[in-house]
C-alpha cells in the first residue's frame, strides 16, 4: 500500500519542482526551442482545465478535486491490495490530481510548460500533473479490460 502512495509523493515532488523551475527561471509567454517545429518549453499558466476549459472556475475544482483525492484514495484502499497495476495507476492519478490543486490553491492557477506542435497543431501546453493524470488514466482502462477479460475466462470455464 504504502508504494502507491510513494508514487504519488514522488510525482508531485517532480511536477512541482519542474513548475517552480519555470515559474523561477522564464517570464510569462516565455519560450525556449527544445527540438525544432516540435517541443517546446513554454511559461503558460491556466486558470481552467484541459483545453482552457471553465476558465476562473476555482470553486468548481476544488470540490471536484477533493471528491476525486478521496475517491482514489478510497479505491486505493479497497482494491489495490489485490491488484498491483491498480495501485499504481491509482497512485499516479493521485500524484497529478494532487500536484494540479496545489497550484489551484497557492497560484489560483496552473503552472504549464511542455508545448508541443504535433503535424502543424499547437497541442494545448501542459505539465508533469496533467502527464501523470493521462497515464494514469490509460493504466485504468487497461486494468478494466484485463479484469474483464479475466472474468469471462472464470464464467466460461465454470460453463
């Protein structure tokens, strides 16, 4: 158990040492080349969610943060005993969910930084919390459809 939650420790420990890395050392609107065309590091901040969405919504993310810190938490506690993956996506989540609502709450915004141009579109930029997030998200999905797969094997040899 305890693993999962030092996964979590260590990705808001990355992610808010990168932010403050950026934060102390570019200017807003700032950007540095890392690879032509492609990769940028870009000084951005968001006071909304992916995409620039509910921009100024604070209060909204807030609530919906604590609710998802506890919800993950929770699944932690319950079903990541028995499933390794699941911790560790859970644990992930849990790092960039938590490693966003810092900034939320001590920035009143969010600290972004990696822009990529992927075939001519300029991605949305984004941060060590928002990667931990997505991977995390992958992970669950994968963890459903292997334990999906798992029980219809378990009904059709019952069969």
């Amino acid at each position: 158990m305890l693993r999962y939650y030092l996964i979590a420790i260590i990705i808001i420990l990355i992610d808010q040492f990168t932010k403050w890395l950026v934060v102390a050392n570019m200017e807003l609107g700032e950007s540095i080349r890392i690879i032509d065309g492609f990769f940028y590091l870009t000084s951005h901040r968001n006071s909304g969610a992916a995409w620039g969405i509910l921009q100024g919504q604070m209060l909204f993310f807030y609530i919906v943060t604590v609710i998802f810190i506890a919800v993950a938490v929770y699944y932690m506690q319950k079903y990541a005993r028995n499933n390794k993956l699941l911790g560790v996506s859970l644990g992930i989540i849990l790092g960039g969910a938590i490693g966003n609502f810092i900034d939320r709450i001590f920035r009143q915004e969010v600290v972004d930084f990696f822009n990529f141009y992927i075939f001519n579109y300029n991605f949305p930029i984004f941060n060590i919390a928002d990667s931990a997030l997505t991977i995390g998200v992958i992970l669950i999905v994968i963890v459903t459809i292997m334990d999906e797969r798992n029980e219809k094997r378990k009904e059709s040899k019952k069969a």
